[in-house]
C-alpha cells in the first residue's frame, strides 16, 4: 500500500472537497480540487493525444472537463473521485496478481559465492536446502510444495535427489551438490517468470485494441447523443459510462493468475501465448521413454524352460551380469537382490557386443543374450518360442540363459510405466483431446503400451527427425499440438508443437526448448494445465462480452436521458471492478 500513498492522499483530498464542497457550495473548492487531484489523469489523456492514442483516460478527463465548463463543479469532482478510487483498486488488484510470480523469488535460497557443484552441503531441520543435489547421508522429510505442488512432505534418504527452494523438516541431510543459484530447477522457473511479465500475448494485443476501441464507441456515442439530444448531461453521461478497463487491466490479470495458478500446481508456463495454446489444444503426442515410462526397466518375469529353478536361473543370470553396466544387466541385479540372491563366480567371460556375453563356471560355458545368439550357436529355441511371442506381443524385452546344449530359461523385461499414466490419459481424454504415443523404440513395444494406457494412436522407429516431422504433419492437418518430453532427442519436437512439455527432470536442452515445464513430473498435470488455460480464456472472453455489453447498455440509456452522470460513473466503476474482479479470482480457483 505504500506505493500507493500519492493516490490515497488525492482519494483524501477529493473527499475532503467533495464535503466542502457540499457544506460550502461554490465553484473554487470543487475547481481547484479536480484539477488537482485529476492532475494524473489529465496528464495520461494529454500523453494519448500526443500520441495518437485512445484511453479511458482521455475519455473521462473529456467528460469530466465538459462537467466544469457547463457549471456542474460537483458532479466533475464526483467523478474524480470514482475513477481515483476505481483506479487505486485496480492497481492494487493488479499487483497483487504480479506479486504472486515475482514473490517466488523471494524463495530461492542464498548460496555462497565460493559454492560449486560437487560440493557438500549440510541442512539443518527448517532450513531450505540451497542447491539442486543428491542426498549422501541422513533421512528427513522434505515440503517440496514450492516446486512441485506436492501438499504432502517427501521423504528422503540417500542417493534421493532434492531441490533447491524446498524445506528439510526434520532431519539433518548432506547433500552433495550437482547446481547451485541460476542453474538450480527453481533458478530456471524464477528466469521463466520474470520474463513472462515482459511480453505480451496475442490475446493482450487484442485487449489492447478492443479497448482503443471501445473508447471510439463511447467518443462516438456520446457525439451522436448530443448531435440529437442537445442535452449536455446525456452527452457527458454516456462518454463516462463507457469503460475499457476491465478489458485492458483485466486481461493481463487474468493471465498473470492462470500462470500463477499453474505455479502452484507445479506447472512453469513460459508465458501467456502458451496459455492461448494449451487452451485450444487438441491433441497431445507423449514420448514413452522417461515421458510415459520412468525409464527405469525391471523384470516382470522369470522362467525356467528346462526344470531349472528359478532361484538357480537367476543366480545364474546375475553371476554373468554382475559387472555389466548396460540397463537390462542393472534390471536383472536388481531383481536377483530382492530375492537376496548373490551372483557367484565365473572362470572365464566374453563379452559379444550387440548378442550378449558367455562365462564359464564348474568347466560348463554359458550364454547370455537375445535369441539370435542362441540361434547362431544352433541352439533349439523351439521351448522359449511362445514364450518369446508373447513377450514380443506385450512390448517386453527378453534376456535368454543357456548352455551348450539348451535353452535354459529367461527374463521379461519392461521399462516401468508411470503409475499416473494411465489416469492422465484419461484425464485428457475428458476434455476431449486426442493423444497419441510416439517413440523411438521398436513398434511393437509402443503399440504394447499404447494400447495398456488406451491412447488413441501409437507410433513407433520415430528418431527425433522422424518425431519432428510427425508433428509438422499434425500441425498441417489443422491440429493444434502438445508436445510432451523429456529428452535431448524430443528438443526439435518440443519446439515445433504449439506447445512443448518438458517434465521435470529433463535435460537442460529440453528444458530451453519447451514452452512449459512439469516440475513434479506428474503428466495428470497436463490436463490441469489445459482446464487453467481454458478457465483463463473463458474469463477473459466474458470480460470482453460484458464489458461490450455493459458499455453498449449505459450509451443507450445515457441517449434516452435516464442516466444521470453520477449514476454513469458509479455504473463505470462498478463495472470495471466487477470484471477485474473476475479475473482475480482466478488465483484461488481451483
């Protein structure tokens, strides 16, 4: 309110002489003080004639001035007085709805200058946790709310990964850093939201110009009702009946609170068109791979061809890909831990790039891999073979062990699907949105999963040009296009679709190339985002309706002499908080 004090002292002045003016009737008082305190006003109007622009201010001072020349010094006083107050409201409305992004800000947690990533960093309970890092030691709950929306705390231990802006809660954690300051996720999203309030939308422009125009309409009304009244109330009522700041001051509200709403959700839109967008999506292209999948495999399946048992299979297994790096080796380790099964040792081992690898243990030699290594060695498949099949269906990838002789078992393994994934689709199918499924992997495997989260389309051996051109084809079809990824691969697509989605942990490229980021990676988010984007735009065309109306309403009634230019100006101000008002309350829906 501070910033406000020179407008509260004219709003007092006015009043002030608007009493005096009442108890002590004369034409000094009520004069000196529109003048005065309308000074700011009168300045905003003789700024638009100079350049050529048309404003409400320029229409009210025209009013209010025509009030002073035919003898009605209280009305003009009056009518100060309205749009002084009506217009301190608005700004504080206004700032109230630019706070909400530039205070996030104010969150961001002050790192040392000499602090660099690979450093370790101890947080205290209470304390924000400075850096983006990997925890090394501790256990604690962390309020990730800022940056992810999440209402409830999430626990953490090691190796979990934690962001900075966030609270530790209850626990002491080191955390070894991997960005600091601008570098940092909520670093990102503070630059993202800075820069929103610098641009403008299309819709913004549009604001602007109906409301230059609606000027012309009030300007023009008010001629005509003096060309034909002759009657100088009706003039001056329906030039300030007429208001356009519901729609100029009002529209950029509304956008600043559907961003800052999308915020609280966890959303980082990267500016108002993108609202525009998301509003009139209609279709919406997933990547599987770290998008619809966590990007973690795991074996969803153990089994014996040949009477092994599968404790023995998977000590086998696991003893033959103990040292491998590769994500099926990780995944089959992984599951031979949660048996406590420890891999053994082996006599001798081959790697064989693109088939697998062989070892020998107790003079037997054995073979890991897919079936072509089993079927370049002569090695009867025909036990595996329906097996093989219905993994081939399920969009899983097999690993098979054997010896010399046999087939001896294998492993299914699949990418883990995110467990909301299934919901988000439905979620967008809701609003009616067509998704479609698009990867780079093998076809069989997307067509899988596309059809075990019902997408409507699943498209498969896409690499990022063919994803590119996938989505120049939907655009030139007429759709207007969501794009949703998370890796170096999706950039060229991220940037070509009406909107790109990143997801949280994306890389940095990805990051710079999408238009919106999920920062808690949850894709029911996507259908959030959209119902926002709609809630803005459906507010921000009844503002353009109402305000039209409102306008269209109060020169008609102003030309058949039943508004007063009292009344004109209590219906202008009324209606411009009304609509402000509208798109204010933005920030709280839900």
């Amino acid at each position: 309110m501070k910033h406000h004090l020179s407008d509260l002292i004219r709003i007092a002045a006015a009043a002030i002489a608007l009493g005096l003016s009442l108890a002590f009737p004369g034409i000094i008082i009520p004069v000196a003080a529109t003048l005065i305190c309308g000074y700011p006003m009168f300045k905003e109007a003789f700024d638009a004639i100079r350049e050529r622009h048309m404003t409400m201010e320029l229409s009210m001072s025209i009013a209010v001035l025509a009030t002073l020349l035919v003898g009605q010094y209280t009305t003009g006083l009056v009518i100060t007085l309205f749009v002084l107050v009506a217009e301190l409201l608005e700004h504080l409305i206004v700032d109230r709805g630019r706070d909400a992004l530039t205070g996030i800000a104010a969150l961001l947690p002050q790192t040392a200058q000499d602090l660099q990533p690979g450093d370790t960093v101890v947080v205290k309970p209470g304390a924000h946790i400075p850096v983006d890092g990997i925890v090394l030691r501790g256990n604690s709950f962390v309020n990730q709310a800022a940056i992810t929306g999440e209402s409830l705390p999430v626990e953490k231990g090691p190796n979990s990964e934690v962001l900075a802006g966030t609270i530790n809660q209850d626990g002491v954690l080191e955390v070894i850093a991997t960005s600091i300051g601008k570098e940092t996720i909520f670093g990102r999203i503070i630059g993202v939201m800075e820069s929103i309030q610098k641009t403008q939308s299309p819709i913004e422009k549009t604001a602007d110009k109906l409301a230059a125009r609606l000027v012309y309409f009030a300007l023009g009304g008010a001629l005509i009702t003096y060309l034909v009244t002759r009657n100088i109330n009706a003039t001056i009522s329906a030039l300030v009946v007429a208001g356009a700041c519901g729609v100029a001051a009002g529209t950029p509200l509304a956008i600043l609170a559907g961003i800052g709403r999308a915020a609280r959700e966890g959303l980082v839109i990267k500016g108002g068109v993108y609202l525009e967008q998301l509003a009139q999506a209609d279709t919406v292209v997933l990547d599987k791979t770290g998008t619809l999948t966590l990007n973690k495999a795991v074996v969803t399946d153990v089994t014996s061809f040949n009477g092994i048992d599968k404790s023995t299979l998977l000590q086998l297994l696991s003893t033959g890909e103990q040292h491998s790096d590769h994500p099926l080796a990780a995944a089959i380790m992984d599951a031979a831990r949660k048996e406590n099964i420890q891999p053994g040792h082996y006599d001798a081992y081959n790697y064989l790039p693109g088939k697998g690898l062989e070892f020998s243990r107790q003079h037997i030699k054995y073979r890991i891999g897919n079936s072509g290594l089993f079927a370049e060695n002569n090695i009867d498949l025909h036990p595996a073979q329906q097996w093989l099949n219905t993994a081939r269906q399920n969009g899983e990838t097999t690993v098979l062990i054997g010896n010399d002789q046999h087939i001896l078992g294998g492993v299914r393994i699949m990418d883990v699907v995110r467990s909301e994934a299934r919901e988000a689709i439905a979620d967008l199918h809701d609003h009616h949105i067509k998704t479609i499924l698009l990867s780079g992997d093998h076809t069989t495997s997307v067509t899988a999963i596309g059809k075990s989260l019902h997408v409507d389309e699943a498209v498969g051996n896409r690499l990022p040009t063919g994803k590119l051109s996938y989505i120049k084809e939907l655009k030139a079809k007429g759709n207007n296009v969501i794009m949703v990824g998370d890796g170096i691969n999706d950039a060229p697509a991220l940037m070509e679709a009406n909107v790109g989605i990143a997801m949280g942990t994306s890389s940095n490229t990805a990051f710079e190339s999408a238009d919106m980021v999920l920062t808690n990676n949850d894709l029911r988010k996507v259908a959030a985002a959209i119902a926002i984007a709609k809630r803005c735009m459906n507010v921000i065309k009844f503002n353009f309706w109402g305000t039209i109306i409102v306008d269209a309403i109060g020169i008609v009634l102003a030309f058949l002499g039943y508004l007063s230019p009292m009344t004109a100006a209590m219906i202008h101000v009324g209606s411009e908080l009304v609509f402000i008002l509208n798109a204010a309350r933005l920030f709280g829906k839900r």
